[in-house]
C-alpha cells in the first residue's frame, strides 16, 4: 500500500539503552519530519529532511539524530533513551509544494 | 513561530448533530491542514486550504484568511466520527512544510 510505513509499532527501552525508528515512504516526497506527540500537546517537529543527504533541526531535537541516506527513508535515532522521551513518534513525509501530506501509523516508545 | 488555538477542546454531541470546530493561527500564511487521529491510531489528512471551502462527504471546511481563522463541521455526525481534529499551519515565513499543531479538538459523538 502507498504511503508511510513506520518500523517498529511499539517498542519498550530500558533508560540509557539505543535505538532507531525507520520511517520509508513511496511516494517520492522531497520532505520528511519525525514528530513526537505528548499527551496535552501539539505534535511536535523533532528533525526534518528536504531532501536525500540533508537534515535539520526542528523544535524538540535535543537527544535525537536523524539520517536520510536514500529519499526514501528517514531514520530516527535515540542514542541513550531518557523517560522523557516516553512519547508516540510520527513521521510524515509531503512533497515539495506542500500537498499530500502523509503520516506514519506511529511508534508507542515507553522508556523504563 | 505561528500560533495556533483551536476550540472547543473537548466536544460531545448526539449522532445526527451539527458540529463546528473552530482554528485561529496568529500569523498569516498560505494553507491549513486539518487532520483526524482516531484513538489509538494514525492521523489523517482530511483538508489543506488556502481559500475559500473546501467539501468531503459529510465533512466542509472553511478558512478566512484576513481573519485567520479557520472551521471544520460535519454535517449528520456519526459515532464513527468520534476522533481528535488536529489544525495546522506553516510558519510566515521558511520552509513552508514545517508545520505547527493546534492541541486539538477531543469529538465524542454518541448514539
């Protein structure tokens, strides 16, 4: 099915354990975000990409690093998770225009 | 940054009813997202506007850009319609695409 596949749907972490959320998308979008979203709050833009090879920080990125090595795929890193980072992820991919903006099915991370 | 409210933060009605859910964004800009996440699940774009209205089956949505604000009702509302909606808006200025998030709207809509 077209769209945004998010790997994995749910994950649990011990604190100071790593690891990676894979974001691919088959529409050829130029952008991708990952988003976390808080209960009370807005989604919030954690890093985006416009475009293979590039990134950038967005309004939450501290803790986080991202890697887009092919258009396609956006990957989310956690290098020593916190339980602050207890949140469900997002990640969304639109096309150079602003239309079709498309989210991920999302990750439940739980940090104990 | 834009702000954006959104309200009611919370809204219950009966199935069958009229029901409006109101975004105002702080800052001029050139479209709105609405967006729908069940509970539990992904999120769904339903509209992006720059004017005017826009139409869906049962849902419209409307946008005064002078006003900066924007509605989304659904007409005859459904238990399946019981859901978050989510506005959104890009900043006035930069990449057009990082969007900010209202908090919001919780529908319940009962039988």
């Amino acid at each position: 099915n077209a769209g945004v596949t998010q790997t994995p749907k749910f994950r649990v972490l011990k604190t100071g354990q790593s690891m990676t959320l894979l974001c691919a998308q088959d529409m050829n979008h130029e952008y991708m975000y990952w988003y976390r979203q808080d209960p009370g709050m807005g989604l919030r833009l954690i890093h985006y990409s416009v475009g293979e090879g590039t990134t950038a920080k967005g309004e939450v990125p501290d803790g986080y690093n991202v890697s887009r090595l092919k258009k396609q795929n956006f990957l989310l890193g956690l290098e020593s998770a916190a339980p602050s980072q207890t949140s469900v992820y997002f990640c969304a991919s639109s096309d150079r225009v602003n239309y079709g903006y498309t989210f991920g099915s999302g990750t439940r991370l739980t940090v104990v | 940054k834009n702000e954006v409210e959104q309200s009611p933060q919370n809204l219950t009605a009966q199935e069958g009813e009229f029901i409006t859910i109101n975004c105002s964004y702080s800052v001029g800009i050139s479209a709105l997202h609405w967006l729908q996440q069940h509970p539990g699940g992904g999120i769904v774009s339903l509209f992006m506007l720059s004017s005017g209205k826009k139409k869906h089956g049962r849902l419209i949505a409307t946008i005064n850009i002078q006003e900066k604000h924007s509605s989304l009702h659904i007409t005859a509302s459904h238990p399946r319609d019981s859901a978050v909606y989510i506005c959104a808006v890009p900043p006035a200025t930069g990449t057009a695409s990082k969007l900010t998030f209202g908090t919001g709207t919780r529908l319940q809509v009962t039988l």
